[in-house]
C-alpha cells in the first residue's frame, strides 16, 4: 500500500476482503473507501461474493495438524503478483492440499459441484434486482396476472415451477398483492410477485428452481437504495427486493419465508 499518496490499489483491496491487511493498513483502506463510494460498493460486493463461497465450502472446511504443516511449508504468494496469477496459485495451492490430505473424496464426488451453488447464490440477487427495475416501473402493465385472479395466478406459476406457490399475504406489514408474472430464472421458469404499499411504492417476491437442491440461511445484497434478502431452500430460491430499509426488508422477508413453509 502506498500510503506516501493515500493511494489504494486493487491489490490493497483484495486484501482488505480476504483479510490480510495489519491495523494500520485496514484503517487507512477503510478512510479511503469513505470518500470512494464507487469502491465501496464493490467491496460490498465482493464481501458477499466471498461470503457465498465461504458458505458454499462450508461442509469441506475440515483442518487437522497435517493440514497446517503442509499449508506451513508453502511460500506465501507476494502480493506485487498480478491478480490473476496470484488466483492461480492460490487455486493450485487448494488443488494441492485437497490432493495431498484428501479432505474432498467421494462426498465431494456425489454432490453439486460447489462453484455451481456459488453461481446459483450469486445470480439469485442479480436477477430480482433486474425484475424490480424493469417492472416495478411499469404503470399500466407491471404485471402479467393481477390480483383479481390471485388463485389462477398461484395456480399457473406453481405448475410451471412444479411448486405448490402461494402468495405470502403482506397485508399486516403494509403491502398488498399486485399480481404477477412468468419470468426466467437462471434459464428456467421463474416468478415474479409483486406488492405496493398505501404510498404506491413496491417490491417484489421472486422465486426460481434451485438446480442445486442446497440450503442456506438468510443472505442480502445492496446495489445503492436497493436492498435484496435471499435464500435456497431445497429445490426453490427466493429473493425480496425493494427500496426499504435494510431491517424493514428483512421483516417483510421473514415474513414471506414463514408463510412458504407454512
């Protein structure tokens, strides 16, 4: 890190991510985002990033003394490298250790590949983000089926899921139901179901097969007003989008995960 000229570099970064930096160094990235915005907002996205592959791990992430002895024995990657070796050696030292203690084996074999429930837990907030742009905008057509037909809508979207759906009912928080739509999630039917308050202001509820039938805990993402609470349960994704406050989204969301599983 140059701190000569307060210069942060991409480098500086990634390390603030991985959490490699000393005291000092954190201190001054951190003083350095805060009149960055734009480097903010892709360091939050990078921590989620990083936070789905830790959990996409997390069944692997076993250590003993033999593990410590073989990471010990192996030079550090400098970190003047470019960053695509330094990945590269970082993804060969992990090939290595995978190899040389055999912590995946047959579990590994007989499940999803983890870089598939990464990129399914990573495109999950993307897409409801995309949703909600494009169609909460719309006046006269936001929707394909409206709340009138709310049993035909659930019916429909249901079948092309292969999903019992409901429509959560947001009534006590505020938000009633709008209707809904058919919209492709991950190169799969999805849907799409969309509220509005007293105010006019909405969110959506979008859901998406899960290709790899894992489960995580309540996850969110930010892209500037706009705040996403997700999750995988079994062979369905959920997303809860809208420009709420991070605590009155996740209310809403928690809402909306009790009356799935109801």
């Amino acid at each position: 890190m140059n701190t000569e000229n307060n210069t942060v570099t991409e480098d500086d970064l990634h390390a603030y991510v991985d959490g490699f930096l000393n005291e000092s160094e954190r201190q001054a990235v951190e003083a350095w985002l805060a009149n960055n915005p734009d480097a903010a907002e892709d360091i939050r996205q990078w921590q989620s990033q990083a936070e789905g592959l830790r959990i996409a791990f997390s069944d692997y992430a076993r250590t003993d003394d033999q593990d410590r002895r073989f990471v010990a024995n192996v030079a550090p990657v400098p970190r003047g490298l470019p960053r695509w070796l330094s990945a590269a050696a970082a993804g060969l030292l992990l090939f290595l250790a995978g190899t040389a203690t055999g912590i995946y084996g047959n579990r590994l074999l007989a499940t999803a590949p983890p870089q598939q429930i990464a990129s399914a837990l990573d495109d999950l907030p993307a897409q409801a983000n995309s949703a909600y742009l494009i169609y909460t905008k719309e006046v006269r057509h936001p929707v394909e089926v409206g709340a009138d037909q709310e049993a035909h809508l659930v019916a429909w979207l249901g079948k092309r899921l292969d999903y019992k759906l409901r429509a959560p009912d947001l009534t006590k928080d505020g938000f009633h139901l709008v209707g809904g739509r058919l919209l492709p999630v991950s190169g799969k039917a999805g849907a799409m179901l969309m509220y509005e308050d007293g105010n006019g202001k909405r969110l959506t509820v979008l859901l998406g097969r899960n290709p790899v039938n894992e489960e995580t805990s309540f996850r969110f993402a930010s892209n500037g007003a706009l705040e996403t609470f997700y999750w995988i349960d079994g062979e369905i994704g959920y997303a809860v989008t809208g420009e709420l406050t991070r605590a009155r989204l996740q209310q809403i969301a928690e809402e909306c995960y009790r009356q799935f599983e109801s």
